[in-house]
C-alpha cells in the first residue's frame, strides 16, 4: 500500500514548493473472474476494481510544459503542451500522453502541470495497470482542466488512447471495471451495450487469491491483436450463412452447427472460446449470485482450459502455476486473468488454506519454473477518484 504522505514529500523532493498543495487521485487496477478475450467481441464479462492501483500527484502550473515523473518507472521528463502529440518511444508516459490527445480531440484544452505517479499493482501482469494509469490521468485531468466529461466517457475515450495512440488494440473492459468499479461488487457487463449489473460479490468462505508468475512478458500486444484479426476472419466465415458482426451473436448450439463454414482449425477454435466463454460467464453470474461457489470454480477452472488449449494464451508459466494450484486442498477454481501470456491468475481458496496454499505454491511454483511468485489477497475497492 502506498502511503499518500511518503508520496507528498517525494513530491516536493521532486518539483520543490511545498507551500502549493497538489492533489490526490486514485484509479484501481482491476481482477477479471471470468469472461477472457470476449470483450472486443461484443461478448461478456465480469471484473472487479481492486484496492491496489495508481496514485496521481497532481498540481496546476503557469507555464506551457507538463512534467511527468514517476515512484515505479524510471522515465520522467517535461513535455511542452504543444509537443504533447509526439509518442516517446515506448515509456509509461504515452498513456498519459495518449489520455491527453482524447482529452484534446474532446475539446479539452491542456494547461501547465506537475505530475507525480506511484502505483502498488504490478506492471503488465493482467491486473490492468495500464488502464489504471489512463483512468487517474483522465479522471484527474478533466477535474482540473474543468471538462465535464462524465467517467463513462473518460473510460471510453481511455480505451481510444491505448488503441490509437499506445497501439494496442485492447476491448473496454479494463478501463470499464478501473473507471466504474464498486466496492464489495463484481460488474457483470456487456461489452456490446454496455449495460451492466453490480453483483455482491461474496465469496462465502473462499478467498480470491491472485498470484503473479513473474514472468516477463513479451510480445504481448503483438499476440494479442492478432488473435483479435483470427475472431475477424472467424466473422467473415461464420458470416456465410447469415451475416453476424461479432462473434458474442451466436450461442454455443448455434456455433455447433455453424463451425465447419470454418475450414481453418486454429480459427474455428479461436471463435469456439469466445463463444463458449460467453456462456461460461452467463452460468458463472447467476452460481456467484446463488452462492454456488464450487460451480463459480468449476467454470473458472473451464474458462482458463480453454484459454489454453482453444484461444492458446496462456504458457507455460500460467498452466504451471493454474495446474499446482488446483492440487491444492481448498482450491475450487483457479484460472489466468487479463491478456495471458503471463501476468496473474486468480484462484478460489478456502479461506482456512490460504495460507497453506500460498505455502506450497511457492514452493512447488518455483521448483518447476525457477521463478518466484507473489500473492495478492486483494480487497474489492471502489472505482477511480478523487482521495
Ligand atoms: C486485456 C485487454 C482487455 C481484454 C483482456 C482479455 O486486459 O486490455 O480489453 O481483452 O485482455 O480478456
């Protein structure tokens, strides 16, 4: 956890003038249950915010430049507001960067500032701290530079940016669950509506427990849009009969007696996760509801398998973990969460063998892998805000 004070003062270090104080926002990152890779198929999902994110540090200046700086990342530099348009490289700062362009593009005009960023959610681990920075960035900037744009648009103009500006292709759901998360409550959402349902999310006696691989990620977003180009092809084929626009048009029967329009073997099973995905989060929603927490593992359980062998996203580092875990006793369910190719899973644990269980993974992860995980018993927390 991160200690607003410690911030402050590293703050003042950093750009000086402590008689000025700045603000204080906060954005979640975010844990998927389940529903993978159906958010940019007009499918289902169903996240929740956590207490972990980022923090923004934030004070207004007179002056024509913008400074960025951060606790976690080591890029930090001054941009001037009329180069803010120019992507540095690959460096943390193009999100903000690219929050600002929407901002911009929305009639938002940018003003001198200081900013600080520090953030308790690991990078590029599937618990979307990349969205976590756009939201707290857009959320903070379009307080300061009066807006009034509501969070909705902040979270669809967040997506724009990672899209447009950072190149990755992403769905809404990232930004959907960091912007409008609620304590104490998953989002059961349609990616195609955007309607969506705030379910209690009580896990009896069960605890989600989160656990990083470690391991580095490459490549990610290069695999990830092109999985997004094979649910394409995969329209364009199911189309044949009778035209659809995504994917999340078709239910599980109906995909059945469609699929061999699909010649390509790796496409049709890239089109069989997504659709059954959906139906896996149609069943999961109403057992969390029930309080049926061993059909919920059940179906996470269903959902990374077919991450696996189906979308193939997963690796060897998440199916190691996934299958040590669910050796454990008092484990009912544990999947990937987010992308994949690395990053976290997410588990059910009964909550007298937490301990136990975060025991012998480490152990038994690391015997087989070389890495060492980490645990995160997370919180579900509230959305992005003002602290
Ligand atoms: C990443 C993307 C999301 C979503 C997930 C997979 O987190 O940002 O939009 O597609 O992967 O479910």
């Amino acid at each position: 956890m991160i200690n607003p004070d410690s911030l402050k003062k590293k703050f003042f270090e950093i750009y000086g003038n402590p008689e000025q104080e700045p603000r204080l926002f906060f954005a979640p990152g975010r844990v998927n249950l389940i529903g993978e890779h159906t958010d940019y198929n007009g499918g289902y999902v169903f996240p929740c915010a956590l207490n972990y994110g980022t923090y923004l540090l934030i004070r207004e200046t007179n002056d024509d430049f913008i400074q960025f700086a951060s606790v976690n990342m080591d890029w930090k530099g001054t941009i001037a507001l009329d180069e803010l348009g120019i992507k540095k490289g690959e460096e943390w700062v193009n999100y903000p960067l690219g929050v600002i362009d929407q901002l911009k593009k929305n009639g938002i005009v940018p003003k001198g500032g200081q900013l600080l960023y520090a953030g308790d959610i690991p990078n590029g681990a599937g618990l979307s701290s990349s969205a976590s920075i756009e939201l707290v960035t857009s959320y903070a900037l379009n307080k300061l530079w009066k807006g009034n744009l509501l969070v909705i648009d902040l979270v669809k103009l967040s997506q724009k940016a990672e899209n447009e500006f950072v190149g990755m292709n992403c769905g809404i759901m990232d930004q959907f669950a960091v912007g409008m998360g609620k304590k104490d409550k998953a989002l059961f959402l349609n990616c195609e509506t955007l309607d969506y349902e705030l379910v209690p999310l009580d896990t009896k006696n069960y605890r989600l427990v989160i656990v990083n691989t470690n391991k580095r990620r490459g490549l990610t977003d290069s695999k990830y849009n092109e999985r997004r180009k094979e649910c394409e092809i995969a329209v364009k084929y199911l189309s044949k009969e009778k035209p659809i626009q995504n994917l999340s048009e078709l239910t599980l029967d109906e995909f059945k007696r469609r699929e061999s329009l699909i010649p390509d073997e790796t496409i049709r099973k890239r089109a069989k996760h997504v659709i059954s995905e959906n139906d896996r989060v149609l069943k999961a929603v109403p057992a969390l509801k029930e309080g049926k927490l061993e059909e919920f593992g059940r179906l996470m359980n269903e959902s990374h398998d077919s991450l696996r062998y189906d979308y193939e996203v997963t690796g060897y580092e998440l199916d190691t973990l996934v299958d040590e875990s669910r050796k454990v006793t008092g484990v009912i369910g544990s999947r990937m969460t987010g992308a994949g190719f690395g990053g976290c899973t997410v588990s059910l644990v009964e909550e007298s063998r937490v301990d136990q269980f975060c025991e012998e993974i480490g152990e038994s992860y690391t015997k087989i892998t070389g890495l060492e995980p980490d645990f995160y018993l997370p919180e579900v927390g509230e959305g992005t805000r003002e602290l």
